[in-house]
C-alpha cells in the first residue's frame, strides 16, 4: 500500500486503472519468459494460476503430459505476445488453460478385468534385445545400429524357437501419414539385416510400423528435432513371441 500511494502523489494525473496494473505487477517473468513491459495481460497470471491449480489437483498424476504440453503453450504463447502478435499469443495462452483444466479432470485408467483366455500355444515374452536407433528422417542403420544387431543376432542364433516381431517408430515431426511410411521403412531396413548379414530365417521374422505412436519419450517441443526425446523415440523394438 505504501507504494500504490507513493505512485499517487507523484503521478496525479494516471488513471485507477494504470495504478491497480502496477500494484498488481508483482513477478518479473511468466514461465521463463521475462517481462517487457511494467503491465502484463490478465490472461498471463489467469493461465500460470491454471497450471498451477492442475499440478496439485489429483487428476495431475494421469494426464502429466497435459501439464506438460500446457506449460510449452504458455511459454510460447507470452514470447509471441511479447513479439507483438497478440492475438496469436493470447491463443496460444488459451490453448494452454485449456489444457490445464483437462488435466484437472483426468481419472485413473479403468481396471481391468481378467477374463478367461483360450489356450495357446505361443505367448510373448521379453529378450535382451536392444534397440536400434536412427538418424533423424533415416532408415539408413548406422554403424553403431548394425554393431547392436549382429549382437542381436547371436542372442536369435541361440534361441531358434524365438519369432520376432519388428516395430518401427519415429519423432513426433512430420505428418502422421509420412511418419507412418518411414517407421515401416525403418523396420523393413531390420528384418533386412537381420535376413541378409545373420542369415535368420525370414519366417522367423515380421514387421510393424507405429509410426509417431507410443513414444518412448514425450516430446514437448516437436520442432526440435535433435532433442533426446526426439533422438529416443526414433527406434525400432523387438517384440518376441515364442512358440
């Protein structure tokens, strides 16, 4: 209170309105970003009081990567506010309370409900595969990928009962459809090698492509494209079934 009135004698000719903004300016940055100016939007504290408000709600615990996408939003969004695009920033603000609130509602996973299966004979299990690993827009297998398979290999050579299923992945850059394409490219480029330089049966072998589906990490900022999720999520994983 003492410097609201302080601001009055000395400045009697501002407005109520240009007061209450200065009183109430009581952070120099919002999400990282620091301020440009004396008074900032409503919409820059109504937005860190929504996230806020969606960490410690319970729901926080399911939807994570809500908050997580929510806090990339506005962050970007107050960095194009402060670039002058208004309108674009007080969306982008929007987007990212939007988000924030559906985390707040989130619920936990329905159970599930164990029902009786068929006998069969082959189940999947897990093996020390490892994971190959691509370049970004590759499906090229690097020299470090064909030393992780020929590895792999000997692992298949002493289990001959085990099939193997193939599964390809990409970042989340690019479009869904194009991604789709080069996770198949990336598998096939496996079952290849393992065909070509291990002499593994090819009915011992298939392949899936997810595409940018099941990230082994989630990508916050998808335009990055050399960020060690974006580096963890352009695999392929083995998937084992034995008979």
């Amino acid at each position: 209170m003492k410097n609201k009135w302080l601001l009055l004698l000395l400045l009697p000719g501002l407005s109520v309105v240009g007061v209450l903004q200065f009183s109430a300016y009581a952070t120099s940055s919002y999400f990282g970003v620091p301020n440009q100016a004396m008074g900032v939007p409503p919409e820059f504290d109504q937005t860190k009081d929504a996230i806020t408000k969606s960490e410690n709600s319970p729901g926080a615990k399911y939807c994570r990567e809500k908050i997580v996408r929510a806090k990339a939003l506005a962050k970007e969004g107050v960095e194009t506010y402060w670039a002058c695009r208004t309108a674009e920033g007080m969306n982008l603000l929007a987007q990212a309370r939007k988000l924030a609130k559906e985390a707040e509602s989130c619920q936990p996973p329905p159970r599930a409900i164990a029902l009786p299966q068929p006998r069969i004979e082959e189940k999947v299990i897990i093996l020390a595969l490892d994971d190959t690993h691509f370049d970004f827009d590759k499906a090229i297998l690097t020299k470090e990928a064909q030393v992780i398979l020929k590895r792999n290999i000997q692992i298949l050579e002493a289990n001959p009962k085990v099939k193997v299923r193939i599964a390809g992945y990409t970042s989340a850059s690019g479009t869904e459809s194009y991604n789709q394409r080069l996770s198949e490219r990336r598998a096939d480029a496996v079952k290849e090698y393992l065909i070509k330089e291990g002499g593994i049966a090819p009915d011992r072998l298939s392949m899936i492509g997810y595409g940018e589906t099941r990230p082994a990490m989630y990508e916050a900022a998808p335009k990055d494209l050399y960020s060690e999720a974006a580096k963890a999520n352009m695999r392929v994983l083995f998937e084992i079934i034995v008979r």
